[in-house]
C-alpha cells in the first residue's frame, strides 16, 4: 500500500541489541515500502551496529538523552530527509509493525495530524490495577478533554505523525520524564493539531519488565499529575506558530501530501 | 567583638578567593560580577555589624546582623536559582549539540565517509544518569 507518502519509523534504543535484529526484520518483511531509523540513545552495547548490519538507517547520540532527546533527533533527521509521515516504534518489540498500514491510513483520511496505536480501545487484552490504573484513567480523562476526542491509551509510544507535525516536533519536542508521551501531545493539541486513536494489541514485551509495586504507581501518579500541569501551563516558543493548522506553511504541506498521494493513485 | 573578628576575616578571605579565581580565569566575567558585588557589600558589614542597626529597626528586624542574615539568605537562594537556569539552558544546548553531532555522523555514513564502528560506550554510563534524572 504505497500511496506515495514517504515514510520513516523511528525507533528510539538503549542497549537493544538483543531484540532489535527480529524487530527490524519485522518491519522489513511486512512494510517493504518503508524506511527505519534506529537512533541509538547512547547505548553501551552494540545496538548501533546490529542495526546497521540489520539495514537500517542509524543515528548515534553521543551519550544518553532519554527518550523524548532520541525522538527530536528522529524528528530532526525526518524533517531533514523529507519524509511525509513519522511513526514511532519501540525498539523492544512491543509494538506490532502489522498495525502501521492501520495507522498511515488514519493520517491519510486527513483530519488527523498525529495518530495513536492505544490499548484499551477494542482489540487485546492488556490489563492494569490500582494507582496505575487510576493514573492512566486520570490521564485519559484530562488528555480526552484538552484533544476533544476520546483517548484510551495516552502513554503508547506507537504513534504516526504527518508532514506538518514532523516539521513542529523537529523544532519543539519535550525531553523530560513522560514528555515523550503526554507533554508532546499536549503540546501539539495545544498549538491547533488534531489528535486521533485508533485500537491496537500490544505484545508482551520481550526485554526488560513495567514497574509494578504499589509504591511505584503512586509516584508514577504524582509525577503525571505534575507533568500534565506543568503541559497546561507551560508557554510554547512563539516561533512555532509558523507551522501550526491554519498557517500557509500547514496548507503546502498538506497540499504536497494530496499531489503525491493522487499522482501515485493515478500512475498505479 | 569576637563576632565581627570572624565575619570580617571569612568577607575578606571570600573576597580574596574570587579575585583569585578570576584572576586565573576560572571564573566567567558574568558570574563573578554577583559574587564580587555581594563581597564588596558584605565585607564593611563584617567590620561594623552595627552598621545597619538603624535600618533594620526601621524594617521592624531586631538587629542588624539579623537583616544582614536575611539578606544573605535571599541573595544565595536567587544566585542558586540562576544556576539552575543556567543549567538547564545549557544542557538544552549540549543536547541540540549532540542531536547535530548524530544527524552529521549519520549522513557522513550513509555517505561512506565515517568509520560506523562505535567511537564511545564507556563514557556513556556516567553523563546519562544526569541527563535522565
């Protein structure tokens, strides 16, 4: 289903050597038409040459930045390379690639800048208790509220983009703890962008194990709680305006998108 | 008496210390104009404490040595504070450096100009765990 649209996953990793091969061969077979960018967060093993010899672009930060740092270095390097779509995938293979085509097709119906794979939302069967759970309720209430559409899973890392939002996450996007996630959202729905869902299942993860105790959940609580403020809150750069909807910049993105679309559509 | 003794020699030995810093040029100009200038207004206070008395009273302060705690207080609460905005815009700065570095480094490989070996790994571990605190 290549419509045209050139598209980019971006796969931020630290220390994934070991899932990472499977994962990208995933990608490979089942989304020929797309290309991957594994930014390596400053990993201690050799996360960058597995994926190197696994064919996929790389960029290599100099020490670790967390994860929202990797994502604005795989916006950057999008924006750069001129792709029309940026999807994120975890590099520890929790996130179904067979759900891509899922999410590029969302975008492309057009009132949708940034989509989100969720759980909770129909299909799989993840389940969570107590304070996390409260979290996450209080989390999809708020955020439901400030994107006007119904929002199940607030903290998928599995999340397709388009053009204008690509060139808007290259020049602002939040580095610290759940900026990645909640912040950027936020953010983007505050500067004019439409945030959309759609349902996906989710694999248990092949490395490393979620958080659990109690005790845990509840920072995890507090600590979202004062994330989402400080989003609310927080002033975005002025400089941003430029690309938000509604700008002529916004309109010629949308506008290259439609031709490449239609002059693929027309020569298939 | 003994107290403005020990609060006039550490004035002066700070005062010394900055000048020394700066003179060896460990100091950025920036910074060392706050500390110079809390020096040189504190050091006459530690020769005469009783030099503020009349305006401490009149601020409702019992004495001026008091005052002169408060207003040190303050001072390196707001001169903590600038390090800290200080910080976060460098660190700011540092991670666009190292985003640039990474998109340079990438396209010089996928040109086939950089040896794609991993240059670092072991220094990673210690810079990370500030940046991700």
């Amino acid at each position: 289903m290549n419509d045209g649209r050139r598209v980019l996953i971006i796969l931020p990793a630290w220390n994934e050597e070991d899932g990472l091969p499977s994962v990208l061969r995933e990608i490979q077979q089942q989304l020929p038409y797309v290309d991957t960018l594994v930014v390596d967060d400053g990993s201690a093993d050799n996360t960058a040459e597995v994926a190197r010899a696994a064919g996929s672009a790389v960029a290599q930060l100099p020490f670790n930045l967390g994860v929202g740092g990797a994502m604005r270095l795989g916006y950057r390097y999008a924006q750069q390379h001129g792709y029309d779509v940026a999807i994120q995938v975890d590099a520890d293979g929790q996130h179904d690639p067979a759900y891509v085509p899922a999410l590029l097709e969302r975008l492309a119906v057009g009132d949708a800048d940034l989509v989100i794979g969720a759980r909770f939302a129909g299909d799989g069967d993840y389940t969570v208790r107590g304070p996390r759970k409260w979290a996450m309720s209080l989390l999809s209430v708020v955020l439901s509220r400030i994107t006007r559409t119904k929002l199940t899973d607030t903290t998928s890392g599995f999340r397709a983009c388009n053009r204008p939002l690509i060139e808007f996450f290259a020049r602002w996007y939040p580095v610290e703890y759940l900026g990645d996630t909640i912040e950027s959202m936020v953010g983007a729905a505050r500067s004019g962008f439409t945030v959309r869902q759609i349902p996906v299942a989710m694999r248990e993860r092949t490395t490393g194990r979620p958080s659990a105790s109690p005790f845990r959940a509840m920072v995890y609580l507090t600590r979202a709680g004062l994330v989402l403020l400080l989003a609310m809150i927080r002033r975005m750069p002025g400089e941003l305006k430029a690309f938000t909807p509604g700008t002529p910049a916004y309109a010629a993105f949308q506008q290259r998108t439609a031709e490449l679309v239609a002059r693929e559509l027309t020569r298939a | 008496m003994r107290l403005s003794v020990l609060t006039s020699i550490t004035g002066l030995l700070v005062l010394g210390y900055i000048l020394e810093l700066l003179r060896r040029q460990q100091l950025r100009e920036k910074y060392a104009a706050i500390w110079l200038a809390i020096g040189l207004l504190a050091a006459p206070l530690g020769f005469v404490p009783d030099l503020l008395d009349p305006v401490a009273r009149s601020l409702g302060v019992a004495s001026g040595v008091s005052l002169v705690f408060f207003i040190g207080f303050v001072l390196v609460l707001l001169v903590s504070l600038h390090l800290s905005w200080e910080t976060s815009r460098l660190e700011a700065e540092t991670r666009t450096l190292a985003e640039d570095v990474a998109l340079i480094r990438a396209h010089l490989v996928q040109q086939g100009g950089y040896p794609s070996t991993s240059p670092r790994a072991e220094e990673a571990g210690a810079i990370e765990a500030q940046v991700n605190s």
